[in-house]
C-alpha cells in the first residue's frame, strides 16, 4: 500500500530589519514538531519544515530548518506537489519590514516608524495549485475562537482547520499544553479539549488517518 507522504510546518518565522532585529512571535515549535513525530509514528513518510526552534531534527524523517515566511513558502513549494496532506501549524509572520538593512542599523539610525508590508500567505498559495492534497490549518485566536477558525477555513480554501485556544492558563504559544478543536469543511467539530502537545498530536493524526486514509 502507498505510504502517506505528510508535509508539517512549525515554529514561528522571523521577519528581519537588520541581522540582528526582527519581527517575529512566541511559538516554540512543540505542537508542530510533535504532529510530525505522531505522523512518523503512523508509518507516514514526513517532511518537517522548521522555523527558527531549539527543538532538534526530526528522527527518521526530513527536517528543512528555515528562517521567514518567504523560506517557509519556498520549502512547502518544493515538497507541496509529492504530498498527500499539508498540516501547517507554523505560526507564520503576518507581516515584515519593507526594508532590509545588511549591516546592523546603529542605534541613532533607527526607523521608529518602519514601513511594513504583508508577507506571503502560503496557506492561500499552495491552496491555488491543490490538486488532491488535503490541506489542514490552525487558527491560534483569543477570542470568538471557533468562529475566527472557520472564517479562516473558508478563506484558506482548506480541508479542515484547527481552532486552537491561546492565552488560557498554560496552553498555546510555548507551552507543553494545548487546547485544540478540529472543524472539518463538512461542519463536523471534534472536542479534542486541553491535553499535552503530544498526546493532542497523536489524536489529531489517528482521527485524520481514518477522516481522510482509510486508517492509513
Ligand atoms: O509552536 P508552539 O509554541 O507549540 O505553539 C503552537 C501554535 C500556537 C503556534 C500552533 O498551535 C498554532 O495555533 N499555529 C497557528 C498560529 C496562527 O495564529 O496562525 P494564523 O491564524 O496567523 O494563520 C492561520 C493559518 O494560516 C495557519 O495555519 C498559518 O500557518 C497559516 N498562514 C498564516 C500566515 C501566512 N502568511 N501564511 C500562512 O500560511
């Protein structure tokens, strides 16, 4: 039987000004990289690609480390055509400096007022040239979580999404907790509540290999 072929992006990305200053998030990589290990764990055959993260490569797998949104849209691009499911639960920079500067910009030099400009959606992009990819996002919101997750499905074009409940005690960005619900395109919402990265990985995974493959 074909092996399933798993795309997984983590991490945040970095959006950078100069060498040493950028814009960027909290996310450490944990919910990402643990999807990854509990594909691997399925059998499936994973790619990972890694925002700037301290959490070491994949085993048995491929780990492609990159640093901004525009790297992370060129590494998903390259695997996205060989691939049966994308899961990209990277937390990608909404947006980046206008300019770069090469040299580090000394201090009385600062721009307080950056011009800014939005990076590349690569959710919206890849979604362009599906063909039979299933294609699962995530929504880390505060608030009206579920609601902001399904506007986000819709507009993302995808599969399902993940609507993931940050800024509760101990869950989300950073943490070994998470609070997740699954909404597929068909409406159907599954309650995975609060439980470790881990164990939330290996539930997601089990459920969408029976969603999607067959049990695969
Ligand atoms: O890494 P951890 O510390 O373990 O934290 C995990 C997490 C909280 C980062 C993760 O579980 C999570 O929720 N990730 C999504 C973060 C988010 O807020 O995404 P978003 O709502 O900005 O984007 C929605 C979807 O579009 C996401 O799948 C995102 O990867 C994608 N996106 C966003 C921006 C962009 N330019 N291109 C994209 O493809």
């Amino acid at each position: 039987m074909k092996t399933i072929k798993c795309l997984v992006t983590a991490g945040p990305t970095r959006e950078h000004f100069d060498p040493v200053r950028f814009i960027s998030n909290p996310s450490s990589g944990k919910m990402g990289w643990n999807i990854a290990n509990a594909a691997k764990a399925k059998g499936w055959d994973v790619t990972l690609v890694l925002g700037p993260s301290s959490l070491p490569d994949l085993e048995g797998g491929k780990t492609v480390r990159v640093v901004s949104a525009e790297d992370m849209l060129a590494a998903c691009e390259k695997f996205f055509p060989d691939t049966d499911i994308l899961i990209m639960s990277a937390a990608v920079s909404d947006v980046r400096p206008k300019a770069y500067s090469a040299q580090k910009t000394k201090k009385d030099k600062i721009d307080f007022n950056p011009q800014l400009e939005p990076t590349p959606d690569i959710l919206k992009t890849l979604s362009l040239k599906k063909k039979s990819q299933i294609l699962v996002g995530f929504a880390a919101e505060t608030q009206n979580v579920m609601r902001y997750a399904e506007e986000k499905m819709k507009s993302k074009n995808l599969d399902a999404i993940v609507a993931n409940t940050v800024g509760s005690d101990g869950a989300g960005f950073a943490s070994d907790d998470n609070k997740i619900d699954l909404i597929l395109k068909s409406g159907e919402i599954v309650d995975f509540h609060k439980a470790t990265k881990s164990r939330l990985a290996a539930s997601l995974i089990d459920f969408i290999s029976v969603k999607f493959f067959g049990g695969r």
